[in-house]
C-alpha cells in the first residue's frame, strides 16, 4: 500500500482522514480501500473523540477505479479478482460506518458510485455549495454496489432511492440538502471556517454519551418501541457514571457552558 494513498493525523481530538489520490479524484483503489481500513485502525487506537473523512484536491470520491475497470474488459482482471475488489471496498466502507465514533464526511466536490455509498456511511455530511453527488452506476453500465441498496433507501426512502439509482441523476449540493443526503451545506468562501466549527462542536461533546446515542439510533432502525426503551435505559445507564454526565449537569446549574472531557 502507498503510504501516501490515505493520510492520516489526528489534532484536538479531530482524527483526520484524508482520501489523497487528487490525480484520479481519489478513486477508491485498492490502495484508498487498504488505506481507509488501516486508518480506522489507527482511530481505534487514538484518542480521538470524532473522526473526519475529506478527500483531496478538489474531489471527495469519484468511486470505482476506471482503470481497474477497463482492464477487466479487456481479460487482463478474472471475474472473482473483480469481486474480491469489490469486497475491498466495501471493507473499507463498513469500517467506516462501525465506527463507534462519529464520523463527518467533509465534502468539497464531487461523490460519485462508491464514493457517494462512502459519503453517506459517514454519520453526518457537511459539504460545501460547489458539491455534488451520484449514484450513477448505470453511467458506466453496473448495478449498484459498496452498499447503495442498504444506505440509500434508509436516507431517502425508496421511491427515492430507486429513482436516483435508475436515472442516475447528479444532485447539486442544495438538492442533495433537501432529500438528506448532505447534513449541512456552506457558501464555498466560509465552507473550511463553517466545516471546523461544526467539526468542533462534536469533538468536544461528551464523547461517551455521542458514541451510545449513535448506537442507540442505529439499533432503534430494527426494533420495536418497547425494546428500543429498553436499550435507551441500559445505555443511559453507563453513561450516568461518565465525567461528562456530572460535568454536564453541574454546568447546567451553575448557568456556564460544560466542558467535556470525552469520559
């Protein structure tokens, strides 16, 4: 793997992961994919209280490998290497939608295909006004894949969805807002400024009570109302005994803003 395919670095509780192959608009490679996974490795064992993933020069994903792409048609890849590619990807995206963290897609420019899928398996979106992004695997005659029919459908529905997927239709960056596919979307002169304040105001919250509410969202998708009460209840139990609960709730009395610890 390149050592320069994904860069890493975490400042202030801010691990940064930066998609680096601006030449291919950072294309998810089996480099990008190798290097997204060790990334969310390295968060593992950082003390890192949320996780930002941007791509580099201009582009946030253009998806698939072309190249990669182009090869198989010509019988230089077999079929079960274009398989496992795909499942390399896909790796690389489950590691990022796992992590326990909460995890901001930083977006200026272009999502497409899997670079789209990588977008939304992040928690939230901040983007800015030049922004945009597809589902277009038809554009280059595929099905979808790296996750779309799973993600997809929970953000916009799916008449949406399958709309997006069949047409292949390019979102701008407000229409992208409207249907939920970005969070929040920033003027491109005050997008860095905007983005960091957002990046800030998760990164220092009470981190042990984000990464449980996160989990708690993502459980109550596939439960009833009864037993989502119930995993709220085992959940705010751990969390009473946080530093971040106390600090929180002393602040609140005393009238100050709190300042958490991320324990």
């Amino acid at each position: 793997m390149s050592d320069e395919s994904v860069l890493f670095e975490v400042e202030d509780g801010i691990a940064t992961v930066t998609l680096n192959e601006p030449d291919m608009r950072n294309a998810l490679t089996g480099d990008v994919a190798e290097g997204i996974v060790d990334a969310m490795d390295r968060v593992d064992e950082s003390d890192a209280r949320c996780v930002v993933l941007t791509g580099a020069g201009g582009s946030f994903s253009a998806g698939g490998d072309i190249n990669a792409m182009l090869e198989g048609l010509h019988g230089e890849v077999q079929p079960y290497e274009k398989v496992q590619s795909i499942n390399q990807t896909s790796e690389a995206l489950v590691r990022v939608h796992q992590c326990e963290l909460p995890v901001i897609a930083k977006i200026d420019g272009a999502c497409f295909g899997a670079g789209a899928n990588l977008a939304i398996a992040c928690d939230v979106q901040v983007a800015s006004e030049n922004s945009r992004i597809s589902f277009g695997f038809r554009q280059v005659g595929l099905a979808v894949d790296t996750g779309t029919s799973y993600f997809l459908p929970r953000i916009v529905g799916q008449n949406k969805a399958q709309e997006l997927v069949l047409t292949g239709e390019m979102l701008d960056a407000e229409e992208a807002e409207d249907v939920g596919l970005f969070t929040q979307v920033y003027d491109e002169d005050e997008f860095e400024e905007k983005a960091a304040e957002y990046v800030d105001r998760i990164a220092t919250g009470p981190t042990v009570a984000l990464k449980t509410s996160k989990r708690l969202i993502r459980q109550g998708l596939n439960s009833d109302l009864d037993q989502a009460m119930t995993n709220e209840a085992a959940g705010q139990a751990q969390v009473f005994e946080t530093h971040d609960h106390e600090e929180g709730a002393t602040a609140f009395m005393e009238g100050r803003d709190p300042d958490f610890e991320g324990r």
